[in-house]
C-alpha cells in the first residue's frame, strides 16, 4: 500500500489557509495532470486528471468524498475510482504555531487491487512521492498569492 506524509510550515495564519482551502476551485487544478474537477456536493467531488505512471498512461477520474470537515484543522477523504470501490484515503491538516505561521500535513494512501494491483502500488508509490513535493510547492506559492489579496 503506498503512503505519503508531507509537512510544511508557512508563514500564513491558519484562517488564511482555510479561506483557500474550502472552495476547491484554488487547489484541485493545482495536482499535477489536472484536467477538469466538479463539485457534486457538499461531500463529493469528481476530479479528472491524466496520470502518467511511467508505463502506464491514461485519463482518470476520482471521486473525492469527504469524510470529515472540521475547520481550522482537518478535512478527510476517501478516493474511489469512477464506478468502482474504495482506492485509498487521506487528510489535510492544519495546525496553527503562532498567529502568522501554519503547519500543514497531507497524508495519502493507496490500495489498488485487482490483476495489477501490486503492479499498480509499485507504480503508484513513485509518482506519490514526486506528485506530493510538486503539489506541496504549488499550494504553498499559490497561498501565498491567495493571501495578498
């Protein structure tokens, strides 16, 4: 099962982040691949992006159902597959360490399973780590903007 904890401090104060972070239109285009996202509700949306896992190249689309929102400090998902069972889980999480600085901590998970499952998680594993350093650099600059608004 490949997993990522990412953390970074920023110097943004946490309302600021939260501000960002409740309209997914800020950080959904943000994923490396991104085509397009829908919100279906206040708990689901569907994100469609191209994933380029070496060998392995093809559209995708996730539904992103959330499972726990408790703002200023966490929000929780699950990922499916369009039309298909659980294929993992994570958080956002906030944490404030003064008035203008910020932890933030993103953890994911992947199960694939089926035929190519284990093929699917060594693959999967890779472009996490590379995806979770680009994603963590891009929401940090766009907060950043976002903030001097």
């Amino acid at each position: 099962m490949p997993s990522e904890l990412q953390q970074l401090e920023i110097d943004i104060p946490i309302d600021v982040i939260w501000d960002f972070i409740r309209d997914a239109n800020n950080w959904a285009p943000l994923v490396p691949g991104y085509i397009l996202h829908e919100k279906i509700n206040d708990r689901l949306i569907s994100w469609e992006f191209k994933s380029d896992l070496g060998i392995v190249k093809k559209k995708v689309t996730l539904i992103i159902d959330i499972k726990e929102w408790s703002e200023p400090r966490k929000v929780s998902f699950e990922l499916k597959r369009k039309n298909e069972k659980y294929l993992g889980e994570g958080y956002f999480e906030a944490k404030a360490l003064n008035k203008n600085k910020t932890r933030l901590t993103g953890f994911l998970d992947i199960n694939a399973t089926g035929p190519m499952g284990s093929l699917a998680n060594s693959l999967f594993k890779k472009a996490i780590q590379i995806s979770d350093e680009e994603v963590a650099v891009a929401i940090s600059s766009k907060l950043e903007e976002f903030q001097r608004k």
